[in-house]
C-alpha cells in the first residue's frame, strides 16, 4: 500500500490560497475582481449562456423520457409499498 499524499503539501495550498485574499467560503473569489458594472449584468449574463453547451434535440427528448420513467416508476413503488402497509395495518387493527 502507498504512502498518501503528505498532509503538510495540502496545508501550504490551504495557506496560499488564504494569503492570495481568496474567500474560501465565498467560493474563492480574490476581493481584487471588482463585480461588473450593473449596466454590464445583462451582458454579463448572455456571455455566460452563451458558454453553456446546450442538449441536443434527441438527447433532450431521451432524458426527458428517462426522468419520466424514473419518476413513474418511483412513484408506483410507493403507491405498491403504501397499499401494503395499508392493509397490514387493517388486518393487524383491524
């Protein structure tokens, strides 16, 4: 079995990325990177959908499909699992 990774090399990067000014909890962001002008929102926003990679028609239609499916199915297993509890509970009370 190999040795893990030295503990000390993960701390000197916890401690870099503190001394850079990095928020950890704010997901990292150095307080140098000024937000964009609120007149640069809206284009701000449209870059960012522009980088999205969009599903295509078939792959949208076959996972839109298996959630169905997912769903319906999940959902008459409760209903079967619902139903025999009901009935155990009205031969046992009732």
């Amino acid at each position: 079995m190999s040795d893990p990774i030295p503990a000390e090399s993960n701390r000197s990067e916890d401690r870099s990325e503190l001394s850079s000014g990095a928020d950890p909890v704010a997901g990292g962001a150095a307080p140098s990177e000024a937000p964009p002008a609120s007149g640069g929102f809206g284009a701000a926003t449209l870059g960012e959908l522009r980088k999205v990679v969009w599903p295509s028609r078939q792959q949208l239609f076959s996972e839109s499909v298996a959630v169905i499916l997912m769903v319906g199915l999940s959902a008459a297993a409760i209903a079967a699992i619902d139903r025999f509890y009901g009935w155990a509970a009205s031969q046992i009370f009732g």
